[in-house]
C-alpha cells in the first residue's frame, strides 16, 4: 500500500486522468541504487521492477476518493465578464472588480470540499473594486462566491492562494 498526500483538483466532465507508475522520480529525490545497500552512495545499480498485478487473487488497483464540491447549489461561474479578481493566484490580498451596481455583497470562500471558510459581509462596490484581507487563508485552491442583498449570486469563481 503506497498513501500518497492529499490533493485536489477539479476534473471538468470528459476529462480523464492518467496515471504514471515508476520506481524514481529524479531530479526531486536522489537515484534510488535498488540493491538494499546504503542509499546515495556510488555502488552497483540494480533496475527496478515494477508489477501490477490484474489476476482476481492479487489485483493490484488505485483508489481514488471523490468529493462533490457542489454542496449548497454552488455552480462555477467562469463567464461573468462584469466580474475581475486580481490578483489569481494571490498571496495576501484579493481584489474584486464588479462593472454593474449591485448594492451590498456578501463574499465567502469555499475549500475545495464546499465548507465555508471565510466570509465578508455588507461590502459596498462605491468605486466598483473592494479587496478582502486573506492573511487567515492557508496556502490552497478556493471558491470564492458573491451574493447580492437580494439572495442573488452574482459570481462563483476558483482562485489560489499561495505563500
């Protein structure tokens, strides 16, 4: 059993996902000698073998746990040209730029699993733009959703924090 690190990533419907099986992964680890001896020094090399087994008694196989991050009825907005966020990805700081008067907006950020992190609320667009402090998001990817005072969604939008 190899456990690898958590991840996430939205896979768009046709897409597919390929995966790669192999003994290194040179240049971000040192070369693995594969002959029991101590690693990283000069020795003889053995080559690896890899084995998948698909026989019903040792069928090797990939799990996959999938998660729906459209909890709550969000929907992706991705073309809603009234709406620029800026900078994505960003570090600290984001900027929301809205072309149309909408009165006061509510923002929240959503993790990739669809619970609510952070939220701003009662923003008013006076000059079309605001930004919303970030500095309590961790590194990672976001939904950041806008609500109208009326209920309405004005955007959805996938954005990424880095350090």
């Amino acid at each position: 059993t190899i456990n690898l690190p958590e991840i996430a990533n939205t896979f768009l419907a046709g897409h597919k996902i390929r995966v790669d099986i192999t003994s290194s992964n040179y240049s971000r680890f040192d070369c693995n000698l594969n002959n029991g001896g101590i690693m990283y020094t000069a020795g003889d090399t053995l080559i690896a073998t890899n084995t998948i087994y698909t026989n019903s008694t040792y069928s090797s196989y990939i799990e996959l746990p999938l998660v729906d991050c459209t909890e709550g009825n969000i929907e992706i907005n991705t073309e809603n040209e009234n709406v620029n966020i800026f900078p994505n990805p960003f570090k600290d700081n984001i900027s929301v730029s809205i072309n149309n008067k909408c009165g006061e907006v509510n923002f929240c950020f959503f993790d990739i699993t669809g619970r609510e992190i952070l939220s701003f609320s009662n923003y008013t667009f006076k000059h079309n733009t605001v930004t919303l402090n970030t500095n309590n998001l961790k590194q990672g990817i976001y939904l950041l959703k806008s609500i109208d005072n009326k209920g309405n969604n004005i955007f959805i939008k996938k954005i990424i924090k880095t350090e």
